[in-house]
C-alpha cells in the first residue's frame, strides 16, 4: 500500500527514463549574459513570515463570499465603483448633443457655431470616456490579482491541514480545476464580469432617465413595452443557464481528473495496453462536457437572438409612434434622432449583460465550490488548545484500536501493542492485512475508530500534530523526491540542516558513490518525483531524509521487490545505522529486514495473530513459520501469504 495520497504509478518502472530528460546541467556560456541580464531585471520578492497553524483563524475559516474577497481592498472598490458611474454617465451625452445640435444648430440652419461645438464635446466625451475606461480596467484588474492572490494562498493552504482521507477520496484533477478554471473564472468575474455588468445596468438606468425626460409619452411607450418583455425572458434564461453551467463546470472537473490520472499512469496504461479503454473512458467523459456545452450554447442561442427582435421591434415602435408625434408636433427631430441613438444604446447593454451574465454565472458556480471546498473540514484535526508534545523515549502503544477506511468496515479488530523505546517491531503478514494501516494510525494521518494511539503514554490525539510529526520520521514505500536538488530534498524534514550534517548522513546510508556519480554532486537537479533516479537509489535518499529529520520514532513501509540484492545489501546496512537508538515500526515485505528487528509482529486479517522475536516465532512453528520456510523455498522473494 503506497502511503501518498495522489496516487504513485510513477515510481513503478524506476529506472532511469529518457522520456524524462536529463538532470539539468547548468546554464551554458554562451546563454549567461542573457540569463544574467534577466535576472537583473526580475523584481525580488521578499520571502513572506508564513505562519501556518493546523486550526484556521477565525478569519480564515469565515464563510467565502465574494464582497468578504474584496472588502480587503476597499480603496480599488470604491475607486473602480465611482469610475464606473462616471463613465455610464459621459458615454450618454453624446446622444444628447446630437439633438441639441439638430434642434438649434441644423433645423434653422442658423448657427455652424453650435454644431461645432457640438461635435467638439461630443468626440471630448468620447476620449475623456474611453480614458477613465482605460483607468478603471487597471484599478480591477490590480484589484482581481489581489484578490485571486490571496484566494490561492488560502486555498492551497487549506489543502495543507487536510487530512489523507481527503486525497484518497478526492481525485487530483478535480482538486487541480478547483486551483485553475474555478480560481480563473472568479478573476474574469472580478475583473470584467462585476464591472461591466455594473456599468452595462446603469447605463440602461441613465437612459431611461434621459428618455423620459425628453419625452415622457414616447418613453412609456418605447420602455414600458420591450422592458417587461425582456425581463421574463431574462429570468427564464437565469435559471436554464445557471443549470447548464453547473453542469459544465461539474463535468470539465471531470474531464481534468480522468485527463491527470492518464498522465500520471501513463506507464502503466502502456504496460497494460489500456490505451484503447482509456479512450472510451475519455471519450465518455468528454462526450458528457460536450453535451452540457450543447445544452448551454442552445439556451445561449435562444435568448440572444431573441433579445435582437425584441429591438427591432421597439424601432419599428418608434418609428411609428415618434414620427407620428413628430408630425403632429409634439416631439422636435433632434428629440427623436436622440431616441433612436438612445434604443441602440438601450439594446447593446443587452447583449453585453447577456455575456457578462455567463460569466457572472460560473464565477457564482465557481465560488459556491471553492466555498464547500474550504468549508471541508480536516478528519484529522487538533483538538482545541492542544499541547505540545514534549520529547518523547519513543514508547508506542495500540490499545484496543480498531479501526475502518469506511465506518462501516473495519480493516483492524482490537489491536493492542506495546513497543518500548529504542526497540525495532517488524509488521509482516499477508498483502492488505492492515500492516501500513497500523502504522498510518501511529503517524495519525487517521483516527482510530475505536480505542487510542499513545505515545509515551500521552493520547497522540491531544497534542498538536506539528510536535507529533517533527518527532516522527516516516519514510513511505514510494520514495517522493520533489523537483530540486538532492541537497533541497535531503533537508526537506528540519530547516536548520548544515553540510556536515547531510555529508555524514550521505555516507551513514551509503549514498556517497552516487552522488560522487553525478555531474553536480549534491546540487544535481532531480526531476519530479525523482525518475531519473533508480527506485533503490530514491529509497536510500528518503532514509538519508529521515536520518536528517532525526526523530524519535520511525515510521518505515519498506520498498518491495525492486531492489538488487546489492542495494538490499546496502539498504540493510543504512537501516542498522537510523535504528540505533530509535523506536522503529518496521513494514517488513522482505524477511531478512523482519529477521533484523527485535521483534516480530504478524498481522493478518485486520489482527495480531502472532508476536515474538525472531528467535521465538521461528521456535513455535506457527505462522511465521510458515512464512519463512515459503521465503527460503522462494529464494527470498516478497512473501505475500501465510500458508495455511
Ligand atoms: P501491503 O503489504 O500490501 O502494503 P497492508 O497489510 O499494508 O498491505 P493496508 O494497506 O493496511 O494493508 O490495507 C488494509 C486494508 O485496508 C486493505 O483491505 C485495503 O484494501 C484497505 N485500504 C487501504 N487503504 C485504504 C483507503 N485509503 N481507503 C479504503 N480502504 C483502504
């Protein structure tokens, strides 16, 4: 059982792979002038105080909304907001201008005068208008970084105090969509979608007002027909676009999930020939996204056409009614051109505010789930006030645990263990017998259902999980190296590490011929997750890790069959040298690292069926036994049974 939560198809194959490239070898020469130069010109940015505590301050753990976002930055709201009502207004005096240049500039042909300065303000307007856009563009884009800045912050840092369960449960590419198009689609809302949506709804206010005040009857007629009109059409398409968009964004999720696990599994879909499946499952899961943009492009379709009758219609209105009122001389020429440059006007907000309202619509989808995401709360947490806990001898002990991935299945039955500091207990017994889960609950990445975990007789419970884990070194099955050095990635468990120390710890595990190997020593660059590296070679870098970390108690779920007996060889050797003096849980799939420990415990079925040291289970013929003589009769190999 790998103990990651985002799966660990990667390290299945080790070896050293060409398709991952070559650890990076520096910058050449001929490129450093370049590279110096632009280095020169990025900006520095100062390392943050990061103050990270496994409870939530009460303002990290308040309800997201998006006014509590940008109530943080009221000074780019208020500005954005007041650019905003200004430019609605200046955008409308153009109109306006044009009537009165038609009624006393042109009507009487009596004054050029007037119609110049008409023209005049109106293309000032015009540029004065387009200039504070320009302004109010940068106050929310500024805004919407900020903002999407600290979304991300607090995002990522939520993922930070959950709990295991929540990776194993949750695929990586759904939580991936959650970092990317729902963050993106909550900046597109800041940015354009509030503004302009803002600006489009007053725009249509300031209009109304300047019809009816030009002309009250012909403003009735013109408003109070097409108004109600496309109010009912706009509440039919709230709620079918809404439900479309749910849908989209639900499936898009979808579709990066099945995309990133393909990816990550790439080795093993090969392997297994399973490029053909996976087509159809991707074909299906595609196919799912493409009918829910179907069903939002048809309701798209329907309402934005109609919304262009609905305006031809309410000209033709006019032209009706305005040029009979005209006729009859009760409305001036200038007046009714001014209408009909308002209806257009009236009309393009429309459209607009039916784009901007899809992407008012998924940033609304987009915060309702970056909401519940940051409202899932750890499965693991810490209790209130919980105390540090003090450095421990090392003694640990199961009493009556019992424990289920899902309540309602328990994988360990009433287990109860005592190791005593400085010992060294190998868990061995069938595959799926609950061994890693046993020593998951002593690291607490879970809770127990039933019974406690202690530590030197304290509940690992009520103590913080920070001075927990900095006394637990837990080196997983999958070795996980992150992009970086081998120096970065050996001191990755304590900040304080010096040179000497990671020096010693290279030569106690044995990892000196490596790293003499490699073109830049200890600063040679490792690919993600460590693939240019053999799976024995990550394995002796997560003990040297470990080493450095220098914890009380150590956690180890032993790499299985993929190491040569020369690497065994050496592993065995750097195991010896982390367990002098430490209390150890010893995942045991090869017998000799059982055979090494002071004592051997079997699990099987979710139990302890059997006990002892080496020496003793080897003597009362039980299980162990059994497992042994299977080991010797297999030349050695993992033993993944107890024969009966
Ligand atoms: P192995 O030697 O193969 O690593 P193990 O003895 O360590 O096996 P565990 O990994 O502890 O076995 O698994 C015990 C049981 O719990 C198995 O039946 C397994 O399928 C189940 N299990 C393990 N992890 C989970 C999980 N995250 N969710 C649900 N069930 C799980």
């Amino acid at each position: 059982m790998a103990w990651g939560g985002f799966g660990g198809g990667g390290g299945m194959f080790g070896g050293r792979s060409s398709s991952t490239g070559l650890p990076f070898g520096g910058i050449p020469s001929e490129l450093m002038p370049e590279a110096t130069k632009l280095l020169a010109s990025e900006p520095a940015h100062e390392p943050s105080a990061i103050t990270f505590t496994q409870r939530p301050s009460a303002k990290e753990s308040e309800r997201l909304t998006l006014p509590r976002l940008l109530k943080v930055y009221p000074g780019y709201v208020v500005a954005g907001s007041f650019l905003v009502i200004v430019i609605s207004l200046i955008m409308q005096v153009g109109p306006l201008l044009t009537a009165y240049a038609i009624n006393d500039g042109m009507k009487a042909r009596s004054s050029l005068a007037i119609v110049a300065v008409c023209a005049i303000l109106y293309l000032g307007s015009a540029l004065v208008g387009a200039l504070l856009q320009r302004t109010q563009v940068n106050v929310t884009g500024i805004l919407s970084s900020r903002v999407m800045h600290d979304l991300r912050i607090r995002v990522f840092t939520h993922f930070q105090r959950l709990s295991l369960d929540f990776f194993t449960d949750e695929k990586a590419g759904v939580l991936m969509s959650r970092m990317t198009s729902d963050i993106e689609n909550l900046q597109q809302l800041i940015q354009d979608g509030i503004s302009s949506f803002a600006l489009q709804g007053l725009t249509m206010i300031v209009i109304t007002v300047v019809l009816f005040s030009l002309n009250v009857t012909l403003a009735a007629w013109t408003i109070l027909l097409i108004v109600p009109l496309l109010f009912g059409f706009s509440i039919w398409f709230h709620h079918a676009s809404e439900k479309g968009y749910l849908l989209v964004r639900d499936r898009i999720a979808n579709v990066l999930a099945d995309l990133s696990e393909s990816l990550y599994g790439i080795r093993v879909v090969t392997a297994h020939n399973r490029q053909r499946r996976n087509i159809r499952n991707h074909r299906h899961v595609v196919g799912a996204y493409r009918d829910a943009n179907l069903y939002t492009g048809r309701v798209n379709a329907i309402y934005g056409p109609a919304t262009i009758m609905i305006g031809i219609l309410g000209q033709g209105l006019l032209l009706g009614i305005g040029g009979h009122m005209y006729l009859e001389h009760q409305l001036s020429l200038g007046y009714l051109a001014a209408f009909f440059l308002y209806l257009n006007r009236f009309f393009s907000p429309i459209q607009l505010l039916v784009q901007q309202y899809n992407s008012l619509q998924q940033g609304r989808a987009s915060v309702i789930r970056l909401r519940e995401l940051l409202q899932t709360p750890p499965t693991v947490d810490e209790v209130e006030n919980a105390a540090t806990l003090p450095t421990i001898q090392g003694r640990i002990t199961f009493e009556h645990v019992s424990f289920g991935y899902k309540p309602d299945r328990l994988v360990l039955h009433d287990v109860n263990l005592e190791i005593a500091p400085g010992e060294s207990v190998a868990f061995v017994g069938p595959t799926g017998a609950g061994k890693s889960t046993m020593a998951k609950l002593a690291n607490r990445f879970y809770d127990p259902t039933e019974g406690r975990v202690l530590l030197d007789g304290i509940d690992i419970r009520s103590v913080t999980l920070r001075s927990l884990r900095s006394q637990l070194g837990v080196v997983p099955q999958e070795a996980f190296l992150f992009a970086g050095s081998i120096r970065t990635n050996l001191s990755f468990g304590r900040t304080n590490i010096t040179d000497e120390e990671i020096e010693e710890a290279i030569d106690v595990v044995g990892l000196r011929e490596l790293i003499d190997r490699l073109p830049r020593g200890l600063d040679t660059i490792v690919h993600e997750r460590g693939q240019t590296l053999a799976a024995g070679e990550r394995q002796l870098l997560a003990l040297a890790r470990a080493f450095l970390a220098r914890p009380r108690v150590l956690i180890l779920d032993e790499a299985t069959s993929s190491l040569d007996l020369r690497s065994e060889t050496v592993i065995e050797r750097a195991l010896d040298r982390l367990l002098e003096g430490r209390s150890a849980i010893l995942i045991a799939h090869r017998l000799t690292t059982a055979q090494r420990a002071d004592r051997i415990v079997v699990v099987d079925k979710g139990g302890i069926i059997e006990m002892g040291t080496p020496g003793e289970l080897l003597a009362n013929g039980g299980a162990y036994t059994r497992m042994y003589d299977a080991w010797l009769a297999s030349g050695g190999r993992d033993v993944t049974h107890i024969e009966r």
